[in-house]
C-alpha cells in the first residue's frame, strides 16, 4: 500500500470512528476536526490530519504499524472534534488485516472524554 493509498484508508477509518461513536452514544458529532497522537504524543493538528496520522504509522510501501485505536477523543476550545490516536508496540510489517478482522492498523475507538462532552 503506497502513501496516498494508506491517508485515504485513514480518512475512512476515522469517519467511520465518528459514525460508531455517534451510534454508541447517540448524539451526532461535529465533522470540523482535529487531530491529536497520545501514544507516542504529539501536537494536536487542524489541518492536513491524514499526514500526520501517517507521520507515526506509515513507514513506507511495506510497512505500517499494525494497531492503531482512533476515535473521538474531545471538543476543543473551538467546537471541533479532536480525533485521537494511540500506537501499539508491535513493529512494522505489511498492511493486512488487524486483531479485530478488519483491513489496516485501525482500532475505531471513542474516549471516555468525548462522553461527558456531548452529554
């Protein structure tokens, strides 16, 4: 899987994130996002969000990190929605499928913070 291929893979998987949560906690959430690496720890970012989430799980054609949980995490100051992200320790290795069966490093996840937010 090239670059390009890996940030539209990763721009699905994180609206797919924001559709679960919404389901899960019944409350629709905003589509003006920003995003935030927990693990490793990085800057939040408002732009170019599916270069950064490459940045620490894209290696290169062969290689990706294989888990990555993603999802809502909180609002911001601004009334966007941080989608955060947290890497496993597992080394790189091919894009395949992850632990759950689906295709690519994904987890979709939502964070407890992003709960009492909407409620």
């Amino acid at each position: 899987m090239n670059i390009a291929e890996f940030k539209e893979h990763a721009s699905e998987r994180i609206e797919a994130s924001i559709r679960k949560a919404e389901v899960d906690l019944g409350k629709t959430l905003p589509r003006t996002l920003a995003f935030r690496w927990l693990s490793p720890q990085g800057p939040t970012v408002t732009a170019a969000i599916e270069e950064e989430v490459a940045r620490l799980a894209f290696v290169d054609d062969e290689h990706i990190y294989p888990c990555v949980d993603i999802g809502p995490l909180e609002l911001d100051g601004d009334g966007r929605l941080v989608i955060g992200a947290l890497r496993a320790g597992f080394a790189p290795r091919p894009f395949g499928l992850n632990w759950k069966g689906e295709p690519g490093p994904f987890i979709l996840i939502f964070f407890e913070q992003i709960r009492a937010a909407v409620a």
